[in-house]
C-alpha cells in the first residue's frame, strides 16, 4: 500500500529523472529512453560550470533538455566518518570544509549541536560576534554567487568585480580569524579569540565600501536586457514542488514562501534585529539572482546593527572543562595547564543524547545532528547540507530548457559540492 | 649579441637588428611564460584559484589567467582540491587528454597527501595518481603561495631543471615550496 | 487519541518535566533536549508520515541512519521500544507551525530493510540513496536504489560501525622545505 499525495504525482508526471545507471549509459547495446529522437548527453565532473565536481547525464532532444540526472560523489570525503575520529574540539576544522564558500555556518550549526547537548550558555560578546561573522560570510558567499552567475551567463567582468568586493571581506576575516577560509573559529563555547582592536572602522569601510559597487552590479546586470532575457523565465519551480523536493534559502524563497530560519526560528539573536526577508514572485533564476544581491543588502543592515550593541564580555564561555585557559594562565596555574592539557589531546566528554540544530546558511538550511554517547568524540555527526536537496530541483528546473539555460540553472541553484558529496 | 645579453645591456649592442640565441633557449622562454591551466577545482582550494585568477592577485600577468576548459588546450593542470576515489579516474583521464610538454602542480594539503582526510574516501596524494611537478602546501594555500608555486614551476621551466629533474626521477619534477601566505612584509616569491 | 498540538517554537514550559509517557498518533515520543522525537515502527513509518504531512509537516528535511552497534546502550528510547542495530532519523518541518519532528525508525541487523518514504516525500530520493550507499539499509518501493556518493561498483558500507577508517599508516619525515 503506497498512499501518494498530489505534488508526488504531479513530480512524477513530469518525469524529469533520468532514471540510467552510468553502466547502462555506457553500455552500447541498451537502448535508450527514446533511441531516435534523444541522446545521453554527459557534462562534467571536469566543467568551468558545473560549479565544482557536479556531473550531469542529460537526456537532450536537440539543444532541449528532456530529462536529467545530477550524478554526485566526485568529492566525497568521508567526513562524516572522521567526525567520528575526532574531538569536539578538532570537529570544527572538520565540517568547515563541508560547505567552503560560507565556512562559518558550518562551524556555528556544529558548535550550536555541541553547546545544545553540553547544556553551556555562550556568553553575549560572543553571540554577537558570531552574528557579526557569519552575515560578512553571508555577503562574501553571494559575492562568489554574484561572481559566478554572471561568468556562467557571460558577464565575465562580473567574476572580477566580484572577486575584488570578496577579497575585502577575507581580509577582514584574515585579520579576526587569522584565515581567508576555513577558518575553525566559531568553537563550541563560543569563538576563538576576541575581535581585533579597530575592528569597528575595519567593518564601517566595508559597509561604505559595499553600497556603490552594488550599485555597479544593478546596471552591469540587473537592467540589463541580455541578462533579464537569460535568466526571467528560465528555470521556473513552483512552491509546491519546491517544498516537496525538501529545497531550502533563495530557491524558496524565490517562489514566494517567506522561510527564512533567522525569523521563523531564530537563533543567536537574530530576533533583536531588523531586517527584511528577501522574498521572488515567479520562482525563476532572475528571482534567485536578485534576492541573493539584496540579501547583501539585508546583511549589511545586519551588521551595522550588530555593530552598534556589540556588548563587552567574554568571547567564549569561562567553563573550564570545555574552553581552554588563556594562553598566558597557562604559565601561572597549574590548574590551567591540566585543563589545557586535557582539552587539547582527550578533549571534553559531552554528556549522552541527539540533537538536531538548523541555521540558515546562504543556501539555505543548514543542520548539524549529532549522537553523542558521552565520550570526548561524537559517536555520529550528520551535517544536513542544504545543496544536497537543493541539487534535487535541478532535473526539474533544467527540464524544457536548452542546454545554455541549464547553465544558468545550475549557477541558480547555486550548490557547493563540499557540502553535497561530504 | 644573444638573447642572454639582454637583460644586462637591453638593445644597446644589437647589429643590424638581429638576435642570435638558442632554439632550446627559446622554446623554454615561450613555454613558462604561456603556461595554460587546465580547470581543475575540485574543493576549497579552487575557490582561491579563482582568487588568484581575479584582479587583486592576477594571474594574467604571469600569462596564466586563460583557463582552458578542454585539456587539448592546456599546459598545466592544478589540481586544486580534495581526490576522492570516484573523481581520481577522471584526473587521469584529463591528464591523459593533455598534449605533451605538460605540467601539474598540486595545490593544497588534499592534494599533495590528502590532507587532514586519512580515511576511505580519498587518494592519498595526488602524485599516486599523476606525475606531480611542484607540490603547494596550505589548507588552502593563499593566493601568495599559488603564485609562489606558479613562478616557480615557470622558472624551473624556463632553466630547464624541471625537465632534468624528471628525467631522474621517471615521473614528475617533485618540487617542494613552503607557504608565504599572510605575512606583513613584502613578499618575493618564485625564484627571481 | 491522546495526541500534543502544534508546539511552538520554544516551549517555555519544560517538556521534560512531563511524566506521563507520550503519545502521538499511537507511537510514543520523547523528548531529547527541547527537542520532540517520536519512535514508530518500521510497518507504521508510511502512514505516520502521511498522518502528519496533513498536520502541517509538509517538508522533510533530512533523512540519515546511525549505526548503535558499538554503543553502550541508548538511554533514551521509550519503555516499549527494543533498539535494534541501525535507526533510520527523519526530520520532518512543518513551516505553518514553526514546528520540527524527529522520527526514530529502529531496523534490525538481520533484516535493513525500511519502506520508502519517496512516494509522500520526493526529498527522501537523494537522502535514502545516502543512507543506502553508507550503511546498507534498503528502502523498499525506491525508484533508483543505487549508490549515490561512492563509485557504483564499490563494496561496503562505510559508515557501519564494523567498517574501518582506512587510515594509510603515515610515517613523518623531518622535510626541509627546498623553497
């Protein structure tokens, strides 16, 4: 007995899903779905617009995309088995990799899971820092979306333009973090290290440096004609099968439906401040494009925000058996040198349970769901990537559209394969 | 008067317009400094290939900022990421598919050893696949320490040792650098 | 049918602090952290899911598996629910309620086989492909049961328990950097 819902069969009419094994679409003697008119069609893993080791396997009647397969796998790295390898405190350096383009909401899904089971309170400052972080890793990641989009659609500046905006935010981050990427710096507890002194004008020139370079976007894209005419109507999803297909962030909120985690379910403190969710109309690439580039500007709102009522504090929770001391404790204290010295090769035991916490990452809903059996290593770590579901619409996005659209739909969809493949 | 005086005199002593200088020499000359990448992100390491690529740390003006999406067309493939086992038989096919003289630098821990991930899913260096010519350290390597990598694969090239060093060892050059990122003086990289 | 209502986002009244066991459409639920998991069983997981996809929780958000097989013992499983091997996790979001839901399905070692949740949920596709590339449990009534992130031919499930790392023994060497 198999019950079945409307939008299943709906989904299913549409046949989209290229239902081939890669040995039966090398096999010669296997027919395929429609032998004259079709054929099996391979792009990637080794693409410029796959967007990182995708493959697709299209069923292409002419240029017309009829069916689609995303084959994913190319970058699977088993992380989630060496998170089990691994401390609480080296999880970090783990799940950051997942998601590479907006490193810092793996971390904070991760340290969130860890805090929720551990039963600690982070401290304000650091709340607030991890807030100020993750949105400039929000707008760097829809600069590289900018970036890439626009390379994809054949604005080639754009990739420069991009980059150059990118590159301030880094610099940022290298000064704070003391990494461009991957930094490992939200930690369970808190952060790793307080803000750099003069770290307010170091924000503020990036807040004033941002608002005219967006600006140069909106004329070099947004109005213009060859843009709208490659991205409106291309790549079309409706709510429905949008929430069907599990798929999260700007893919759908393009169709209308306003979920946004930092509203509907905040945490940190995002319900402290003002911002707008950006939300489409007609659910198709342009819709997708544009919400990304105001969300920028909804993140900048954000951090002036966060700016103003940093609070004084600590950065990290004064819990001895999960923070380490203070680098120079350690020469004072004897205390200090044990708990240092236990954090750092047996790590902290995190007592019994499972946990399951979601942020909203810039592609959507980012979770982190840990088992733990109250050793100082999780006994499962499952990260829920939001590009591995999102990457469910492309067969549906893709499909009725020529080749060169399915471009675009990709670069839409926007997914980073460190976070599908994990 | 030879191509060699050049940087020492310029055009000074040049008679009757013409240039004398060795065919090896030249070919050498032409080779580091046209060198074509072949798109190889695969991971976090490519996005700062991209960084490298874009206008604050410029690969163009090492002639290198023409990324070639068909291997025919590529000199040099950076592998810029993590191998896993389903992606390491297309690395060798795309290298395979590159035409002779090529190159291949492996960008970042991943690639050069696999990294922090000792585990099932990942080839241990990518040299077991390929021959590897210069090896970058980095988790990832800066935009400084690609460029570091780069020119000095160029200069290599460009003094012939990287052709010797392969002819010893059988497979690639194996050049170790070390990384020069995020340092606060001004950095000389490659081997000027 | 003693069932709870749509729960708020963050309950400020401690669930914990019930005594009296729950029960949600027949199958029991506890409470882990602030968070509501109920336990069906494997012949039951289909209509739950369906009961509660006309409750509000229209999306599903992630579908994994755990394997208990080096664990101690789980102490947080209803009084009658036998923990087997393998549990399949699926988290279930209702966007109207703001509300989220874990299910914990238990599938014994002899026999991982669960139905698909594909026919109410298309999302479940990739996830239960994952599940089945990584530990073996099949789900029955899939539409393309094949691996999904390791090379098709591959043999093992290697995020089983019984399934080593596959550490290569690294010897260091103090290396001078040449450069």
């Amino acid at each position: 007995m198999s019950r079945t819902l409307p939008i299943v069969d709906h989904l299913a009419r549409r046949d989209a899903v290229l239902r081939m094994t890669e040995a039966e679409s090398i096999a010669p003697d296997v027919p395929g779905p429609d032998d004259d008119r079709t054929m099996i069609m391979n792009m990637g893993p080794q693409h410029p617009s796959t967007h990182g080791v995708l493959r697709l396997m299209l069923e292409l009647d002419g240029e017309e995309v009829v069916r689609s397969k995303p084959v994913i796998g190319y970058l699977h790295t088993g992380m989630e088995k060496t998170g089990e390898q691994l401390s609480y405190l080296q999880g970090g350096t783990n799940v950051t990799r997942m998601d590479y383009a907006a490193p810092l909401f793996n971390e904070l899904a991760y340290s969130l899971a860890v805090e929720e089971l551990l039963g600690i309170e982070v401290p304000e400052r650091a709340t607030w820092i991890r807030m100020l972080l993750t949105e400039l890793n929000r707008i760097s990641s829809h600069l590289l979306f900018l970036a890439t989009n626009g390379m994809d659609i054949g604005a080639v500046s754009m990739m420069i333009y991009g980059w150059r905006e990118r590159e301030e935010v880094l610099r940022f981050f290298e000064k704070v973090t003391g990494l461009r990427m991957n930094h490992n710096f939200i930690r369970p507890g808190g952060v790793a290290a307080d803000l750099t002194d003069g770290w307010r004008d170091d924000v503020q020139a990036l807040l004033d440096m941002l608002p005219p370079r967006l600006e140069e976007y909106e004329i070099l894209m947004t109005g213009q004609p060859i843009w709208r005419e490659r991205l409106q109507g291309v790549g079309v999803i409706s709510p429905e099968e949008a929430i069907a297909l599990g798929a999260s962030g700007p893919i759908l909120r393009s169709t209308g439906i306003a979920w946004d985690l930092r509203r509907e379910t905040p945490y940190l403190h995002y319900d402290q401040v003002e911002f707008d969710v950006i939300v489409g109309t007609y659910g198709d690439c342009f819709d997708r494009y544009a919400i990304r580039l105001n969300e920028i500007r909804e993140s900048m709102r954000i951090v002036a925000q966060v700016m103003e009522r940093m609070p004084a504090g600590d950065y990290r929770a004064q819990d001895k058996k999960v923070t380490p001391p203070p680098r120079a404790r350690i020469d004072e204290s004897m205390e200090a040198l044990i708990h240092h010295f236990k954090i750092f090769t047996e790590g902290f035991k995190v007592p019994e349970g499972e946990v399951y916490v979601a942020v909203e990452s810039p592609r959507g809903e980012l979770g982190c769901y840990i088992v733990s059996d109250g050793s100082a290593t999780p006994y499962r770590i499952h990260v829920r990537a939001p590009s591995f579901a999102n990457l469910q619409t492309l067969p549906y996005l893709m499909q009725g559209g020529f080749l060169a659209d399915g471009v675009a739909v990709i670069s839409s969809v926007d997914p980073i394969m460190g976070e599908v493949d994990r | 008067m030879g191509v060699r005086d050049l940087p020492e005199h310029g055009l000074e002593g040049l008679d009757h317009n013409v240039l004398t200088g060795r065919i090896e020499d030249l070919v050498r000359w032409s080779r580091a400094r046209s060198c074509w990448p072949a798109t190889f992100g695969l991971a976090c390491c490519a996005i700062e290939m991209m960084a490298t690529g874009a206008a604050h740390y410029d690969m163009a003006r090492f002639g290198m900022e023409v990324f070639r999406a068909s291997p025919r067309q590529a000199d040099l493939m950076i592998v810029a990421g993590r191998v896993s086992q389903k992606m390491a038989p297309v690395l060798r096919q795309i290298y395979d598919q590159m035409m002779e003289p090529k190159w291949v630098i492996s960008m970042g821990v991943c690639a050069s050893s696999g990294g922090m991930f000792n585990n099932y899913a990942i080839v241990q260096g990518v040299d077991q696949v390929v021959p590897v010519d210069v090896y970058a350290p980095g988790c990832p390597p800066g935009p400084e320490t690609l460029l570091h990598a780069i020119l000095t694969l160029h200069h290599e090239i460009e003094t012939g040792e990287l052709l010797r060093r392969r002819a010893e060892s059988g497979g690639g050059a194996g050049i170790e650098i070390d990384q020069r990122d995020g340092q606060q003086a001004p950095l000389i990289i490659g081997r000027r | 049918m003693a069932d709870t209502e749509t729960p708020a986002a963050d309950e400020a009244d401690a669930p914990a602090a019930r005594h009296e066991p729950e029960v949600l459409h027949g199958v029991p639920v506890t409470w882990s952290r602030t968070q509501r998991v109920a336990h069906p069983a494997r012949t039951g997981l289909v209509e739950l899911v369906a009961t509660l996809h006309g409750e509000g929780y229209e999306q599903l958000v992630d579908l994994t598996a755990v394997d208990y097989l080096v664990h101690h013992g789980r102490t947080d499983l209803p009084a009658d629910v036998v923990g087997e091997r393998f549990e399949v996790v699926v988290n279930l979001l209702s966007h109207a309620g703001r509300a989220r839901l874990r299910l914990r399905v238990q599938v014994p070692a002899d026999d991982p086989v669960v139905p698909t949740l594909t026919g109410l949920h298309p999302a479940a596709d990739a996830y239960e492909r994952e599940v089945w590339d990584l530990f073996g449990i099949r789900f029955e009534g899939h539409p393309d049961p094949s691996r999904i992130l390791l090379p098709e031919d591959w043999s093992g499930h290697p995020l089983r328990k019984d399934h080593a790392v596959g550490r290569v023994p690294v010897q260091f060497k103090g290396v001078a950097p040449s450069r």
